[in-house]
C-alpha cells in the first residue's frame, strides 16, 4: 500500500497533469482561458483576486524553500533550526491567511452573483472543493508546526516529507518516508497530487500562459470609412484614391 500511495499514485498524477497540458494545447486551444467573469461582477473579484494570487505566490515559494532546499543548506549559510522554522510560521501564516481570504471572497463571489453563478461548471466547482482543501491542509500542517515554537514535539518535515519530494524528481522516491509522517502531510501530499491531475482540465491552466505574443506581433493598422477620413477635412493638394 505504502508503495502505491506514494509511487504509484504520485507519478499517475504526474503523468496525467503532462500528458494532459499537451492534449489541452494540441485540441483545445481555444478553451484554454480563465473563462474569466469580470465582466458579470468586478468589485468582490478587484479584492479577492490579488489576495488569492499574491497569497498563492508566498505559498509556492514557501514549499519551494521548504521541500527543494535541504536542512544542510540553511545550516551552512549560518540559519539554525528554530530561525528557519520561525521564519517559515510567519511568513507561511502570512501567505495563508491572505490565500483564504482571498478564496473566501472567491467562492462567495461565484456562489452569490447569479450571472457568476450561471457560469460555473461542474469542473470549476470540483476545482474549487480540491484547491481548497488542498490549502486548508497546508494552513493545518503550517499552524500545527508552532507546536515546535512553544517547546512542544513537531514532525520535522525537511526530514521525511522535503527528502521524499526531491527523491521523486530524481525517479528513487523512498515510500516509507511519507508513510512515517502523519496524517494531515499524508492527506495533503495526496490531495495535491489530485490537484495536478484535474488540472488540465480546468481553467488553472491559464497558469501556464503569458501574453509573450505581444512583444513580437505587428501593430495593427486601423483605417477610417469615413469619407471625410475623420472629422477634419483633407489637407488642399491631396486626393482622396480609392
């Protein structure tokens, strides 16, 4: 069990959210959006949104310190323990709290505007319900982590669930590592992995676009019907051709 939970499962997720993104693009170019709903509703998404996204933002960098940057590293570089966990609790409350909101205000928004409402899918609202247990999770392991601030006993993750994570980039994944953690790292790891696989099949995938066209395409060239060509008249010598 403990190998299907933690290699099996893991790189199905993997393989779905790749293969996935490439059969998206390849077939669906065209419903490759944010299905964006501004235009129904714009107070409620002006708060929501950039608390979402910039909380999301801390939130990513927070794993990318904490599962890619191994405890040896920060011990060389002069950070002790207690330092990076401290700075790892309130920097990760920080961001938790401002992506909580800011999906709160979200999911309020799409629940109670009719328009908004009308255009939700079934895939946005399993989106919703996994993204936000996804980051409920999170916010649980984060807050159960000042445990260790206050003397008490804490799972030190950097040890288990960090050396598993790098281990399944380098295709050597240990499952007993995640099977020695507790339930809620448990729960989060396969939620998240559950995220990745429904990706591609929602709007998330406008995670991955960026307007770079516009820095390369052509201007675009208007040209007036009025016969007048515009409200002054023509400059004397030049005719009209055409």
């Amino acid at each position: 069990m403990s190998t299907f939970l933690w290699v099996i499962v893991p790189y199905l997720c993997l393989t779905t959210f790749v293969v996935g993104h490439y059969w998206r693009y390849r077939y669906d170019k065209f419903g490759w959006t944010t299905r964006s709903s501004q235009l129904y509703e714009n107070r409620l998404l002006r708060l929501g949104s950039p608390l979402f996204h910039f909380g999301m933002l801390g939130v990513v960098g927070g794993h990318v310190v904490g599962l890619l940057v191994p405890e040896s590293w920060t011990g060389g570089a002069g950070i002790s323990n207690r330092a990076y966990h401290w700075a790892a609790l309130t920097l990760g409350l920080a961001a938790a709290a401002a992506t909580v909101v800011g999906l709160a205000i979200l999911i309020y928004r799409r629940r109670t505007v009719g328009p908004v409402f009308s255009a939700t899918t079934k895939m946005d609202k399993l989106m919703y319900v996994v993204l936000a247990g996804v980051i409920l999770l999170g916010v649980w392991n984060t807050v159960s982590g000042a445990a260790f601030m206050f003397g008490g006993h804490e799972y030190d993750y950097r040890e288990g669930v960090s050396v598993w994570y790098r281990q399944f980039w380098s295709f050597h994944p240990h499952p007993s590592l995640m099977a020695a953690a507790p339930l809620s790292f448990q729960l989060h790891a396969l939620v998240a992995s559950g995220l990745f696989a429904l990706w591609p099949f929602t709007r998330l995938v406008h995670v991955f676009s960026a307007p770079v066209g516009y820095l390369t395409r052509p201007y675009i060239v208007y040209r007036s019907r009025d016969t007048q060509l515009g409200s002054r008249r023509p400059r004397r010598g030049w005719e009209r051709v055409g």
